[in-house]
C-alpha cells in the first residue's frame, strides 16, 4: 500500500520576515510539524554553518529527530562531513535563487537538481514517518529549491510568500543576533528584492497552492492569518491553537531560524512593529526605498512612511 503524499508548507521571501514564529505557531497543530530552515540541515550538523543547535536544544546530530533523519538519504560509507559537502555543491550549483526561474520552465534539468530533488524527497517522507505529521512547515525561504517541490515524489506542496517592510528588516539586519551576523541596509534590500521577486515567480507559476502575506497584515491578525495558511494548505481551521493574539508554544526542532525559536511558554503577538521608523538611520531609510520602491509600491508599503 503507498503512503498518501506528505504536505509541505514552503515558505518563501527574504529573512527576518516573521517565518519562524508563524511556523512555530503551526507547529502547535496535532499533525503539522515546522522543521525550521531546512536547507541548512546538513551544513549545520556538519559544522559548516553558524549554529549546529535544533530549536529542541540538542545539537543536530544528537537531536532525537534530525539524529535519525540525516543519515536519510546519505550514501552507505560517506561520512556526515562529505555527504554535507554533496548536498551544499548541489544547492549552490543548481538551487540558489538566480536558479529559480529555470527550475521553474525547466524542472529537474540537470543532474544534481535530481539528486538534491530526490533528497528532499527521502527528508520530507522520513520527517513525515518520525513525527507522524502529515504537515510539514519548511521556513528555508530559498526560492531555488522550493521551486523543486513539484518534481519531488511523495510530497503536494503549498507556498506562503511572506514579505516585510524591507526597512523594517534592514533595522533588524543592522544588529547582530545571537548566532546571527549584522548586514548593511543595502545589501539586505539587495537580498529582499532578489528573494522576493524569486518567491512571487513560484507564486505565480503555481497560483492555486499559493499564498502571498505581508509580516505586517499576519501581527495585526495573527488569527485570522493562521485561518488563511489552515484553509491553503486544507487544514480545518477548528485546529488554529491561538487565542487572543496569544500563543502557547513548546519546544520545537527546527533547523535554525529566528533565536526567538528556543522561546517557549504563553507568548503574545504584538500588533505593531514599527521601531525602524526611529531605530534605523534616515540614510539608511533612504538607500533602502531607493533600492526597492518599485516592489514596496507593489505590495502596499508607502514609499513616505511605511504603510499604506
Ligand atoms: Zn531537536
């Protein structure tokens, strides 16, 4: 008998737009689990990225979960270390976000887009078997490899393009995080623009299974946005765990992400977020709607004072 295929919630845009805590907030749903950015699964336990820690605390390669997936996959006799180093030359050679648009009219054209493809395959279905989900939340935002997600055996994808104020996310680059490196204003609007115009071509190459949210519209109704992303992906939105803006989350295992991912407990979603008015330098402000009006225009931000 084969086994029905496994949903994967590919959510797509640039960093810092909110990805991890809305994953967390589905991961609380009996049946959908949020394996966090799982495109660093293999270089993170490997010890080639900057955090080799699960959201449950463990390291990687001794988390009850991920110790079990990441031999998933791997050719029998390769080392943890020279199977990582296989899956980032796939990524980089095939799967990066120039890539998208190709994958898009192309599919698995080349070798190793089949070999990474069939990868994510074996993860996804072996996440799917340990965790007993039938849901699986990947926060990765690589738009080069979720465009793969169609081609991949076993697996109905769904895509959630999530876009911020990319002021508001060049504030939040210009301070280090914990594990997380500081970047310039314009290089991160750099990044935005890419990434995001990479997610809006899978939004539009497949419209059904997809859905395009501002940051902004999910902290003002965190609810009724958990409603929208259930009703996407075919959930019963009687399984939306939030109440009053409040979510109870417990530990999780994702793959890297926001530090806020260890946090656990009663945690409330604030309605506004809007510090980068003051928090981020007037030129700074200027160099990112400079390089990035045309798509802050596109989804509704005000070029004078943020939103519309
Ligand atoms: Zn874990």
């Amino acid at each position: 008998m084969s086994t029905p295929p496994v949903k994967v919630l590919s959510i797509t845009g640039w960093c810092r737009n909110g990805s991890t805590i809305l994953g967390n907030i589905l991961n609380e749903i009996p049946g959908v689990f949020h394996v966090g950015e799982l495109h660093f699964l293999w270089k993170n336990a490997a010890g080639r990225g900057v955090n080799e820690q699960c959201g449950c605390g463990h390291k990687l390669v001794d988390c009850p979960v991920w110790s079990t997936i990441l031999p998933v996959g791997r050719p029998s006799g390769a080392t943890l270390e020279a199977h990582a180093d296989t899956v980032i030359r796939n990524q980089l050679g095939s799967a990066r976000t120039r890539h998208t648009w190709q994958v898009l009219a192309r599919g698995l054209h080349n070798a190793q887009l089949r070999e990474h493809a069939g990868l994510l395959s074996q993860v996804y279905q072996a996440v799917a078997e340990r965790s007993g989900a039938r849901v699986i939340v990947d926060s990765s935002k690589m738009p080069g490899e979720a465009a793969l997600l169609p081609h991949l055996e076993g697996v109905t994808p769904y895509y959630l393009h999530l876009v911020r104020d990319p002021r508001a996310v060049a504030q939040s680059w210009s301070k280090p995080k914990d594990y997380v490196y500081a970047m310039s204003a314009g290089k991160s609007t750099g990044y935005w623009s890419g990434f995001n115009l990479a997610s809006h071509a899978i939004n539009r190459r497949y419209p059904r299974q997809s859905l395009f949210l501002r940051y902004e519209d999910f902290i003002a109704d965190p609810e009724g946005t958990v409603d929208t992303v259930l009703r996407l992906c075919e959930i019963d939105t009687a399984a939306n765990p939030m109440i009053d803006r409040t979510i109870d989350l417990h530990s999780n295992h994702t793959v890297t992400g926001n530090p806020d991912r260890f946090r656990t407990g009663a945690t409330l979603i604030r309605p506004t977020d809007d510090s980068w008015r003051t928090g981020l330098p007037e030129s700074a402000q200027r160099t990112t709607t400079a390089l990035s009006w045309p798509l802050m225009l596109r989804y509704g931000y005000s070029i004078r004072n943020g939103r519309v």
